[in-house]
DNA sequence: CTCCGACGTCCGCGTTTCGTAAGGAGCGAA
DNA sequence: TTCGCTCCTTACGAAACGCGGACGTCGGAG
C-alpha cells in the first residue's frame, strides 16, 4: 500500500480513483480524499483509469464526465462492465442532461463544478456508506455473522441468510447479549415478549436457527446449550473435539 | 428574537458570519446580506470569528483571506475542526494560488476584491442553496432508476416513468432510503402521512410501483418484501443469478 | 355531462411461518 | 447399568401474511 492512512481513527477507508484531466482539480481533490483517510489512485483519462482500476479495484470513482478520448459516460460503462463499483460524477454546473444521462448509465451520484472539495468528501462517504453495510449503522457481528437490525438482513460469511422474523430477533437478541446464558423463559420473554407459554416453543425455534446459522447443526458451536438452564450465544472461543 | 429578521416573508434565512478586519468593507457586506434578509453576525478577527462561531453557530461564514493574526485559511480549518460549514473567501484579485489555497481547505467559493456586494450576495444564496441538497431537490438514482424531486419526472433506464403521486413519492422514498426495512405503518406516516388507516393501501401502492419499475413484477429486485416486517429497496448490488 | 385516471378498500387464494404435540436421544445421578 | 429428567427432532394443523384482482368513489379534463 502506499501513502496516508492518517490517524484519524478510521484505519484504510477505501481506495478511491479519481479521474480528472485536469491537474489543479486532480490534485485538490486527491489531497482532500487522502486527508479525509482514504487510499487515492489517480488518473487522467479514460484508458488510463480503466488500467487503473484492473491495477487495483477501487472501492469508488469520482469521474471528470468532460474527458479528452473517451467520454466519462464510457468509461463508467466499461468499469461497470468488470464490476459493481461506486461512481461519483463531476459535471459542469446547469447542464441539467448530463447529470440525469451519467444517473442513468449508473453514477451513483454527482457534483456539479465548481464544487467545494468537503461537498465532495461528504457525497464519497454517503456513497461508499450506502455501498457498504458492513460500516455505519450499528450493526451487530461475531464469528462469521452479521445482523444489520435496521436492513433487517443477516448474513454468514458474506451470504444472506433467510431467517423469519422470529429466527432474525432471536439471533439478534444472541448476538446482543453474548457469553451470557438464558433460560427458555427469558427469551420468552425477551424475544417473544410473552411472560408465559409453552416453552418448547423456544426450542424449535433455537433449533430452526440452528439449522440455518451453524456449520454443523448436529454439533452447534454458536448457540450451545446449556444443561438443565437454556442456552448460550459463545462467540467460539476454543476449538474442542 | 433578534435584530431585523425582515419581514419579507421568507423570515430567518440563515446566520451569516461575516470576518473581516476592515471595517468599511464589513460594513457594507453586513448591510447587504442583513438587508437580503440575513441574520449577521460579525468578527474582525481569527479568534473573535471563532468565539463568534461558538456562541451561535453560522450556516455560513464570509471570510476575508487576508486576516490579522491568525490568517483565514488558519480560521477556516477551525471551524471546520468544530463542525461542518459553508465558507465564502474573500481574496485578493488574480491571485490564482490564493484560490486553489482557499479551496483546498474547503472553502465553497472565493469571492475576489473589489467585488460588488450584490455578487457576494448572490454567491451566499447559491452556496447555501447547493450545500442544502438534503432538503430534497437533489437527484436521487439507483439501478437505472433516475428520481428528480423537484421537476417530478422519473426514469427507467432513460425511458420516462409514468408514475401517479403516490408512486412517485413512495419510489422517492424508497432512493432516499436505500437498504432499510421499513414496515407498513412507516411508510404510511412517511409518504402518505397519515398516523393510521389501512395498511393494505400501502401494499397496493407497492404492488402498482413495482408493475412501473420492476422489470419482473412477480419477482421484485428492487422493492423488496420482508416477510412480516414491511419492504425494503435494495441496489441490488453485487447479487447475480 | 361524461369519461377516465387515481386512490382506497375489500375479498379469495396460495404461501410462509408459528406453535404445539409426541416420540426418540442425550445427559447426569444413583 | 437403570432411572428420571432434559433436550432434540420431526410432523402437522392453524394462523398470519402477502399478492393479485376487482370494485366504488372522487375529482379533473374534455
């Protein structure tokens, strides 16, 4: 890796490729990306970022739309070509055709020049945001597992997982309160929000997660059991055979 | 309530906080902007503006490069280190490295001397129209969909969409919040904005949206169904098939 | 006035999900 | 080992849910 990376916290934020003919802007939008904590790649025309980009997949283009050679439009039709990626379009201000075409050909978003340079660190963050879920809601993670509450998905290991609604709060609930041990009434009640019920209920529903969140549902190492109390969410802690 | 706060209807449009060490030209400026219905505020120095900011924070700060003591671009990166704001340089004429200075420290436009108050004014009102966009005149797009909010025209795929009112403000929501779940009775205050009534409206409405945008109605890619919970609009992002 | 589109409501239908029951397996203690 | 309790697994009926089609109303355009 090269430059930057500054302290700021948030560690390597993503690899941005700018793509600008002009230098001056090239150069401003470059250092307020780098400042901002991202790894910038640069380029100035079109052929040059598509090498760039098969050099190293950035993470989102801010792309110049007026490009000597070939047109920005172009050059995000072919990146998208190899791949989904995030683009942000600079567009002249007014023309009103351009931004709506560099949407349609699949801009997630665009600013409109003159631009101020934070306007633009603000749209990549709200962009690679939307593009990413693994960062910015508080989403909740552990052993393979991901829970984004508000998107309402769960995934393991990257793929989604199609858990019901009970499944979904249940894990949730576990991944929430880990290494901790709950009785079938207390996720009755945590869960379901019942104060009674027939607890078995509890039960075929721990075991349907288990099916679907477990390697190995015969062995569960994620959701164990605990003997003569209930059950509890362990984030693997050692490996036993 | 404070000073003037013009009656012209409009009431507050924005705290102006105007610096700047000669007192003529912050005289004439404050005046303007006051008159364009403005609140100002004023500093004539580095840490004054910067005590000024902290007692009432500016929506946008009309700064003077050439600052006594602590110089404007010094000013301009505090403020920004206190909270994200739109700034106006005020630079000497032709000093082109002034202006590339100013914005790479974020300022959203210069302003070079002299200058016609007018056009100060006029640059106010259009950097705080553009750093505003979050008020929902911006263009929203997603997967070959273009929303433009304030001509109330949608596309698909460059293809115009014919959408009624309701298809059109529920899509819009749905761009405007992407990857979220949002049950029945959200949508229902969000879009229609009612706080009850038959959530089998809002399922309908989905379903004709989704005849419009979908390119297999029967099987949504974009507005999805979370079962139990609602719907969610997804990019769609990376997932083949 | 009539026609037409938009909107809200309602009603079956197919599907998914839930809760419960019942038998079998596992675990611990004597 | 055997016994007693707990947990697992499977199956199934019932309920919930979403979907599509259709209907009546309202208001604007012709």
């Amino acid at each position: 890796m090269q430059q930057s990376n500054r302290a700021g916290g948030a560690g390597a934020r993503g690899r941005v490729l700018v793509v600008d003919d002009d230098p001056t802007v090239a150069e401003v939008v470059a250092g307020y990306l780098d400042r901002a904590g991202y790894v910038v790649d640069r380029a100035d025309d079109g052929p040059g970022a598509l090498t760039r980009a098969a050099a190293h997949w950035p993470d989102l283009v801010v792309l110049d739309l007026m490009l000597p050679g070939m047109d920005g439009l172009e050059v995000c039709r072919r990146m998208r070509g190899h791949g989904p990626v995030p683009v942000i379009m600079l567009t002249a201000r007014g023309d009103e055709d351009d931004r709506i075409l560099g949407l349609e050909v699949g801009a997630d978003d665009y600013v409109t020049k003159p631009f101020s340079p934070r306007e633009l660190v603000l749209r990549v963050e709200s962009v690679l945001r939307r593009a990413r879920p693994e960062a910015g809601t508080r989403m909740l993670s552990a052993a393979g597992l991901t829970v984004d509450p508000a998107a309402r998905r769960a995934t393991k290991n990257g793929t989604e997982l199609a858990l019901t609604i009970r499944e979904f709060d249940l894990l949730a609930f576990f991944l929430r309160n880990q290494g901790r041990a709950y009785g079938r009434e207390d996720l009755m009640r945590e869960v379901w929000g019942w104060d009674f019920g027939d607890l078995s209920t509890v039960t075929v529903h721990v075991r349907r997660l288990r099916g679907k969140v477990e390697d190995d549902p015969a062995r569960p190492r994620l959701i164990q059991t605990v003997w003569g109390v209930g059950y509890r969410f362990e984030t693997d802690a050692g490996e036993e055979d």
